[in-house]
C-alpha cells in the first residue's frame, strides 16, 4: 500500500510538470507573434500624395523684379546746363513744409532730354559753397521728357522751414539759392533763392527734396 502511494504521487507530480512544461511552451509562442511586425500591417504611400505635395516657399513668393526702368528716346541727346534756363514758380506750404516747382525750358534750337533728379543743394557767400546735405529724392524716376525749344519741364522741390529745428543741431545759414545739376549733367546752374538753411548734416530729417522731372511748368 505504501508503495501504491508512492506511486500515485509520482504521477501527480509528473502531471504537474508536464502541464508547466506546456504552459510555458505556449506563452514562449504568444510572445514571438507579439513581438514579431506581421506583413500584413505595411502600407503602402497612396499614389496620389505626389500631386498635394505644399508648394515650396520660393515657388509661393512674389516676384521681387524691379520693373524696367524708362528709356530716352534715341537720337536725342541730355539737356545740358548750357541749353536750359531756370525759374522757381509759385508755390503752396504744407506742414511746415513749402513745395515749390523748378522749372527748366529750352532755350536751345534743339531738342533735348530731361529724365530723373536734378543734383539740388544750398548755396552761400561769395564762393558759392555748399550748405547741408543735398536735395533728398523723393519717389521713383520718371518717364524721359523731351524738350524742343521754348518748352518746359520741371521738378517739384519741398523747401523746410528750418526754424523748426533746434539751432544748435540745425546751425542756421543765410543762404544765397541754389546749386542745380540737371540730370546727367556735370556742369551746374545758379538760381536766386534767398533764406535760411542748416549748415549741418546731422539735422532729423532732409531740409530739400525733390521728385522726378515731369513735362510742364508745374503751375
């Protein structure tokens, strides 16, 4: 009897190990297919996502090409300091500002070409030497004008009231008129223009402007 009992707890305890012997057998192979990417779970890029690609900055941004710029008409030379005459219309005060147009007509028995800036700057005393800074250009150049004899064209100058700026910064300056270089032009003209300007170049802002030459007198 004894040995019965001995017998039957052997085959208990085999059981036991054999049923942990399997268990583990099946958590081994639950672990693998967890563990393991299964083929079936790839998918493939769409064959459209090549047409909703976002546009690249530089294909999105706006052209930054400067516009063309005017062109003379051939055949027809610059005006030259000897071919015009100059005169200061009448003007208007806006701001403390006073704009007042710069005419220049042919007196020559050519035609010739005005386009852009004229050089401007004050002039004073006996030498007729330079006061502050030259004229600021105000805007874009403007299409060429063409001049036969007796006609105008002219430039709009904004004169500064300079009284408006502190003495010590402006350095106040009786002036005689002004220096005018016309546009591509290395000889320049004197016109009487009385008044006061900053000898100094350090002022908050520009005491002469000028815009670009357009057909007419300005007035």
């Amino acid at each position: 009897m004894v040995r019965n009992r001995f017998t039957h707890v052997g085959v208990v305890a085999a059981g036991a190990v054999l049923t942990a012997v399997l268990a583990g057998c099946g958590s081994g192979t639950q672990d693998v297919a967890q563990t393991t990417p299964s083929s079936t779970t790839t998918v493939p890029p769409s064959s459209s996502s090549s047409t909703t690609e976002t546009p690249s900055a530089e294909a999105a941004a706006p052209s930054t090409a400067a516009a063309p710029q005017p062109v003379a008409p051939s055949g027809i030379g610059d005006c030259k300091a000897g071919d015009i005459s100059l005169s200061l219309g009448r003007g208007n005060a806006a701001a403390g500002t006073a704009y007042r147009p710069l005419v220049m007509t042919n007196t020559s028995g050519t035609k010739c070409v005005i386009q852009g800036f004229p050089g401007i700057s004050y002039v004073a005393g006996a030498d007729g030497h330079q006061v502050g800074k030259d004229a600021y250009r105000d805007g874009t150049k403007g299409a060429a004008v063409v001049l036969s004899k007796g006609e105008s064209a002219s430039v709009d100058i904004g004169f500064v009231n300079v009284q408006n700026y502190d003495p010590a910064t402006c350095q106040p300056t009786p002036v005689k008129g002004l220096r005018v270089y016309l546009p591509q032009e290395t000889a320049s003209k004197f016109i009487d223009a009385p008044g006061t300007g900053c000898a100094s170049d350090k002022i908050p802002g520009n005491q002469l402007t000028v815009k670009t030459a357009h057909a007419g007198s300005g007035e």
